[in-house]
C-alpha cells in the first residue's frame, strides 16, 4: 500500500541529493588530511548554528501549535534535539584546541552562517508543512557528513568517544523524526496546505547553503 507522504518524502529527498563533488572537505576529513585548524573552525561555526537552528525550530513550532499540530511536533523534536547536539559540542570543541576565550573571540564566516540564516528566514516567513519537507531532505546529507566524519575523526585524529559523539547525534537515524515528518507532510497534504514546488525551492537553497558552509571551511577568505 503506497503512503503519499513517505513516497513525497523520498523522491524530494532523491532529487535534492547533493552532487558529491561539491563537497571537497569532507573526504580531506575522511582521509585525514584536512589540518586541527580546520575542525577547529568547523566546532566554532557550530557554536553559532547551533542555538540559532534551535530558536528558529522552536520559533516554527510556536507557528504551527494549533494550525498544524503535527509540525509542531516535528519542530520542537528538532529543537529538542539541538540542545543535545549543543551538548555534545563542546567536547568537540576542546578537542580540537578550542577553549571558552576562543569562543568569545571568534568572527564566524558569512558563508557558514548563510545556512542558518536562512532557517531563520524560513522560520518567520515559510509554510511550516513546506519546511519539514524541505528540512528533512538536507537533513539526510547532513547525516551522511557527520557519519564519514565521526569515523575519521576516530581512524586519523584519535578523537575520544566523547569528542566525537556531537557527529554520532547526527549520524545517528532518528526512526521518531521520521515519523513526525511523515505525519506533519501527510497532515498537510490532506489538508491540501503544502506547496511541493515552494518546498523543493526551500530544499534546493539549504542545500546551496550547506556546500557553502563546507567549502567555505575548506577555502576560508584570507
């Protein structure tokens, strides 16, 4: 028996697949060839995407409370799950050299910071169903990211488990998100309150954004 909301889920998640080729600095990560410096500046970049991704979920969730109730479930799981990944992070952080005055003192990149940039301008002004389906098409790369990171940062940098469990969070497949997602897209598809050519745009830019992130990482402006 065929499920609307699964089936749309996958085949939007398929055509925004990112090319692999624009993404140059995760196989460095992979093969252990990107230097300390460069995770260091990844674990920055994070301390800012982080908290901004969870207000913006959180900002989501309250615009979907009675509307579409089912995204808002969705929403506030992914806000419930930044804190954790926040938590995790720091960790990493240290790992990498990085210590509180570090954090301070940091200038975060314009081209890492477009992505949540742009979750942000979602959550204020993007149909809340359109996002989740958006949202979790990027989320699946990004999983793939963390997972290939995780193993190297334990094969090439002799990170602990501690260090490494901010990219075990994400690696690591969520049966419950799915579940939420599909509930919030079929929610919406029987209300006939999702606009699947607005999602696949909202899809196609987060996906622009996060090879900006990475390839900024890769190439920082001198």
């Amino acid at each position: 028996m065929r499920h609307p909301a699964r089936d749309l889920l996958t085949t939007t998640t398929a055509n925004l697949a990112p090319d692999p080729r624009s993404n140059a600095l995760v196989p460095r990560i992979a093969d252990g060839t990107a230097p300390l410096t460069t995770l260091a500046a990844l674990a920055l970049e994070q301390t800012w995407v982080i908290p901004a991704d969870r207000r913006a979920f959180e900002h989501l969730a309250e615009r979907s409370r009675v509307r579409d109730p089912e995204a808002a479930a969705f929403f506030r799981t992914l806000a419930e799950g930044e804190v954790l990944a926040g938590e995790r992070l720091v960790a990493f952080a240290r790992a990498c050299g990085v210590d509180e005055a570090g954090e301070a003192s940091y200038e975060p990149l314009p081209g890492c910071q477009a992505y949540p940039a742009y979750v942000a301008w979602l959550a204020l002004n993007a149909s809340p169903a359109d996002v989740v389906l958006a949202l979790t098409a990027n989320f699946s790369a990004w999983g793939g990211y963390c997972a290939t990171i995780a193993e190297a940062l334990r094969a090439h940098y002799g990170f602990t488990e501690e260090a490494c469990a901010f990219f075990d969070f994400f690696a690591e497949p969520s049966p419950e998100l799915d579940t939420l997602a599909t509930a919030a897209v079929q929610a919406a598809l029987d209300a006939g309150r999702l606009d699947e050519k607005r999602a696949h745009e909202h899809g196609r830019l987060l996906q622009v954004y996060e090879a900006m992130f990475w390839s900024t990482l890769g190439d920082p402006p001198s």
